[in-house]
C-alpha cells in the first residue's frame, strides 16, 4: 500500500498541475496554513517600512500601498515561476540604508534613491539574465552555504529578541538584557515556551497557535488596541514612478548603487538558499533551474518596487516559518500574496498582531537553523573557520552582507596561506577582492 498518497490528500486538479504538490508530499490544506504563517511572521513590513522611509520624506500613505502591492506582486512572481515557498518584501535594513544614510546622511532626494535602487534592480538583473549570478552562487564552498543558513538564523535571532524586548541597547556593552517585566515580553517568552512544547508534541500549528494566542493575549494584558477591521487604501501617485534615474547617476550615488547591488545580491541569494535548504530545495550541488527562476523573480521585484515607490525589495528570512510549518511549494508564496493584497483593505486589522506575538515563531525558528552546523567538516579548519566568521559577523555587525564579506576574505586567505589556493573556485577570489576593496575604500562603514 502507498502510505504516502493516503497520507496526502489529493489536491484539486488545477492546484496540482500549477504546484506540483503530490510531488513535494504535502497538501492545499498544509501549504495554506504554511502561507498564512509566513504571512504573520512578515506583515510587520507593511507598518515598519513607511514608518522609515516617511523619515526620507516619502508620504507614508503612498509607500504603505507600495510595500502591500510590491510584497504581493514579488510573492506571487516567486510562487508562479520559481514555485517555491518564499515570499517577498521590501527588505529590513536595506530601507534603513536608503533613508537614513543616502537621503539623511548624503543629502539625496528620495526621488534619486529610488533610481539608484531603480539601477541596481537592473545590474541585479542583467547578471541573473547572463547567467553571471548563478556561477557566483555555484562558486559558493559547501561549508560557506551552510554558514550562510546558520548566520541567517542568527541574525533572525537578534531580531527576534530585539522585537521581544528580551534584548535592549547599551552604551557601554552594546547590547544587554532588556526589562523582562513589559508585558509584551513577557508575552514573549511565554510565547517561545508555547512554540517550543507545541512543537515538541508534534502540533502541525504550532507557530501559528503561538502567534495567535500571544496577540490575543496582548489585547488583555499587554494595552494592544483593537485598530478596526476596514480601511480605504491612500493613493499611490505621490510615489508612482517618482524615481530619478539622471540624479541617481551622480557621483556620490554610483558608490550607493554598488553598495545596493552587492547588499542585494548577497542578501537575497543567502536567504533564497537557506531557506530552500530548509525546505529541502536545494540539490547538494547548488544549483537547480527552479533556483534560477527563484533568483530571477527577487530580481525582476527590486526594480519593479523602485517604480512603485518602496526601497529594495527581498526574499524574506521570515519564509522558514512556513517552511518549518510544512510550506514546501509555490501554493505557500502565492497565499502570501493574496494576503498582502487583503492588507490594503484590512490594514488596521493586520496591524493587531504587534511584533512581540511573532517573535517567538522567529526565534524557534532560528534555533532549528543552527543545527546545520553539524553538517560541517569540523576536521578541516580552512573550512569551519570562514563559516563561523560569516555567521558570526552577520548578528554582530546586522548585516547578512558583511557576513559574508568577511567569510569569504577568510576563506581565500586561509586556503591561500595554507597551500591549498587551488581550492578556491575564481567566483570565490573575485568576490572577496570586491570586498576587500569596498571595505580599504569605504572603511567598512555604510
């Protein structure tokens, strides 16, 4: 008897031709839920993301309809071509570089930033079209792309302890623990707890469950104000095609476009591939022709968002929530999507969930990351050495780039020290030139 196909319900007929569900073993039912997850887990962005780029002096009503309908269109392009559970958003980090460092710090318009992420979008395009972006990503050691899941999910780490209030700044030791009697942390912890034993017993909803019962718990204990249900959405024209392509081509602006491009590249093919890994996606090799698809959607979704009016847009590390809730097809991404299109309409509703009811999700989910670690060849210090410095220096420094930037200059350096320069794959020396010589020009600071 196929235990499998009684284990798996089938699908509808359509369904199953788009997402080829049978195949990766899971159900509608399963994939919705997987969807609905990562949903919860990123519908921060769509708050968050105006709230920042309104300090560039964008108008907030306009981005928030960008950041909706750019998330939408991005997830829906990954879901219907690459078919994989991975959605995506304008990116955490990179809209804080765009308003606090080229438009408060260079003295830009938004109108140029956005043609300078306009530009990059298209050189992030043009190397995934040629073929160049997938030879780097082929180029990339075994060791390095299990560094790249670990450091990801360290840096979901502190991001999810961040937003729980579990850690806090200090002047003195940068961070330290953070005051454990606001409710909102409690919930928190509570809440990890929950996530924890829930899925220890085997509960398929777990992440979810958790989510849920915090924000429902936020409305009693932790202040959380019902916003309503309904709302018109603003308009879009203040930031429809406001971009200024001739001002973005300045000199001061080429070095941001560089900047962009390799943040973008690194970042997005970093999360792309340790999501997949999670989801079991990813061959041993690296490479795949559904990973091609997926790296030409996030790129095609960088400039379309600069024409919307919203920063760089990103594959989002918060997608292996649904991956570990079971999300292993295009079907989960595609949720997503329709789910942003919702968040126009029903924005005071998704804007119940406060950050602390999906820190928990986060953080439960970063643990299980780490446990790539043990796939390394422990043996061969050349190896183990760059991985843990690209891990480490990702939460350390925030920034997914940086990480890597000092993986890889250890790696060439270490294998070339050592005699074992013939190892390293040429995409591996000219990435880490590119670094080196960002960070003697740049100093390191961006």
């Amino acid at each position: 008897m196929d235990t499998k196909q009684d284990t798996v319900a089938a699908p509808p007929n359509l369904l199953e031709r788009l997402f080829k569900l049978r195949a990766h073993g899971t159900t509608v039912r399963t994939e919705l839920l997987a969807g609905l997850t990562t949903f919860l887990t990123m519908a921060y962005i769509v708050f968050v993301n105006p709230s920042i780029l309104a300090d560039a002096g964008m108008p907030k009503g306009s981005v928030f309809v960008a950041t909706c309908l750019i998330a939408a269109l991005g997830s829906a392009v990954m879901a219907f071509v690459a078919n994989w559970p991975v959605a995506l958003a304008p990116g955490m980090g990179l809209n804080a570089y765009f308003a606090y460092v080229v438009v408060q710090g260079m003295g830009y318009t938004w109108q140029a930033a956005l043609g300078a992420v306009f530009i990059s979008g298209l050189c992030f395009l043009a190397v995934t079209l040629t073929g160049l972006r997938r030879i780097i990503v082929a180029g990339i050691p075994r060791s390095m792309r299990i560094a790249l899941t670990v450091g990801i999910g360290l840096f979901l780490a502190i991001i999810a302890l961040k937003n729980a209030g579990v850690v806090a700044a200090n002047p003195a030791t940068f961070v330290t623990l953070g005051d454990l009697r606001q409710p909102g942390t409690v919930l928190a912890v509570l809440g990890f707890l929950m996530v924890a034993v829930l899925s220890a017993r085997r509960i398929k909803a777990a992440l979810l469950l958790t989510i849920l019962t915090v924000t429902g718990l936020s409305f009693v204990f932790a202040g959380n104000a019902f916003q309503g249900i309904v709302s018109a959405p603003p308009s879009l024209a203040p930031t429809l095609f406001a971009l200024d392509i001739p001002g973005a081509l300045t000199g001061g602006l080429v070095n941001v476009i560089l900047v962009l491009f390799l943040v973008e590249l690194f970042d997005a093919t970093g999360t792309l591939m340790a999501v997949a890994n999670r989801a079991g996606l990813l061959p041993e090799t690296g490479r795949s022709a559904a990973l091609d698809r997926a790296l030409m959607a996030d790129s095609a979704a960088i400039f379309a968002g600069s024409l919307l009016g919203t920063s760089s847009t990103t594959a989002y590390l918060e997608s292996a929530a649904g991956v570990e809730e079971g999300g292993r097809t295009g079907l989960t991404a595609a949720t997503v999507a329709v789910l942003f299109l919702a968040c126009l309409f029903f924005a005071p509703l998704a804007g119940s969930v406060p950050a602390y009811a999906t820190a928990p999700a986060l953080f439960y989910v970063a643990c299980l990351m780490l446990r790539d670690l043990t796939a390394l060849d422990w043996d061969d210090l050349t190896e183990v050495i760059p991985a843990c410095v690209t891990a480490l220096l990702m939460p350390f420094t925030y920034s997914i780039a940086n990480g890597v930037a000092f993986g890889f200059i250890t790696y060439a350096v270490l294998k070339g020290l050592t005699g074992r320069a013939r190892e390293v794959k040429p995409v591996v020396w000219v990435i880490a030139a590119v670094f080196l010589f960002k960070f003697v020009e740049s100093g390191g600071a961006h």
